[in-house]
C-alpha cells in the first residue's frame, strides 16, 4: 500500500517512519510511504510562499489553491494507480474503525495536512477530497492526524502483525462494539493485584465466557454510548 503526505513539514515523520511495525513494513515492502513537501510547488520560488491572507478579513492565513492543486495533481501522476484524497481537517467525518479498514482496502491514500486557518475552499471545490478529523479538537497542523490514519491503516494490513489474529478482539475491529476485556501476564500477584483465577484454569469455555462479560461490563462504564447505539 502507498500513502503520499503532503505537508509544509516532512521532516515532521522522520521519527515515526523508523520506528516498531511501522518500519517493520516499510522494510517488508508491505507500505510505502513518500513525502511531498508543498513547498516545492511555490511559484514564488525564493521565499516558497504557500500562503496568503483570507479575503473578506479575519486572523491566520490559508494556504493558496494555485500552489496545492497543482501539488496534488503532480502527486497523483507519481504513481500508476489513482489516490485517494483525504483531507484532514476539524470539520471532516469522524474518523473510526470502521474507516480504517475502508482505507485498507485501497492500494494508495493521499493525505492532505493542512496548516494555519486550512486550505483555500477552492481546493476541496476542486480536488473534490474526503474530509476527515480525528476528533472534536484543533491540532496545529494535519500531521499528527495523518499518522494516525497510517497507524490505524497498516496495522490491518497483511503481514503487518505477527499474529493475523491480534486486531480481531481489539476495541470497535470488524463492527464490534465493544470495548476490549482486561489483559493480565506474569506475575500472576503484585502488590496484592492478582490475576483472575478464571485465566489460569486453563478452561478455554470459561475464559471466553470471562472475557464476553468483561467487555460488557467495561463498555458499559466506561462507552455507553456505544451499546445504545
């Protein structure tokens, strides 16, 4: 799978390209990921200007139509299959499970990060993108947000996981919508804490029966939006 990030700063993922599974696919061939600083489309070319203040007045600057379409329509011939556009941006749908693995489904995801006050609305009359936000709050740009959708993203992906079996009991996986049981490994006792004896009988009926209960319970106290959903 390809993902193609334009960003004013792509240095920002340098740290999270190298690391855990990550990287791990990446090595394997599984993901491919490629940065494409916006900047390098600025017709404006010592100063690389990106931006420009709104029309009618207000704080903040936007980033400039003329410089991101041609960006994104440069992007999109890199590579022999079409992207899919996300914009990630306040206003966009909620991110979740469930849209994670659509966009698993796809050979190659653009994503868009915006910056400032956002981009020119001209961009998404345009480009025509899927707006997308990771949650009812304002980050300082779309780089944190595309590398969420990444990690929600690869993580589904085939040969990612050790096991192909760890994300089907995770939280809201596969249209569960239950929150995921406790967990418990060694020691069995600290600091008067013990492991449930039900997970150390070795009962694989009672332990599932366990973990089922749990998940309701949990999902009740803590997301109970969720069961009346």
């Amino acid at each position: 799978m390809r993902f193609d990030i334009v960003t004013l700063f792509p240095a920002i993922f340098d740290g999270y390209l190298t690391q855990s599974l990550l990287e791990k696919a990446i090595q394997k061939q599984i993901v491919q990921i490629h940065r494409h600083d916006l900047r390098d489309w600025a017709a404006d070319t010592p100063h690389r200007k990106v931006d420009d203040r709104p029309f009618g007045g207000g704080p903040g600057m936007l980033l400039q139509v003329d410089v991101t379409v041609p960006c994104v329509e440069d992007v999109q011939r890199m590579a022999d299959k079409p992207a899919r556009k996300i914009l990630l941006t306040p206003q966009g749908k909620r991110f979740d499970q469930r849209m994670a693995e659509d966009f698993a489904t796809d050979e190659r995801l653009m994503l868009l990060c915006g910056r400032y006050e956002g981009f020119d609305q001209r961009v998404i009359d345009i480009l025509e993108p899927e707006e997308v936000s990771i949650g009812d709050f304002v980050l300082n740009g779309g780089e944190v947000a595309a590398m969420t959708i990444i990690d929600g993203v690869v993580r589904l992906l085939p040969g990612v996981l050790g096991d192909e079996n760890s994300n089907i009991d995770d939280s809201f996986s596969r249209g569960n919508r239950l929150l995921e049981f406790p967990q418990y490994t060694r020691p069995r006792d600290y600091r008067g804490h013990h492991v449930p004896e039900v997970l150390l009988s070795g009962n694989h009926e009672a332990i599932a029966k366990w973990r089922s209960e749990q998940s309701q319970i949990r999902t009740q106290q803590r997301r109970s939006d969720l069961l009346s959903d």
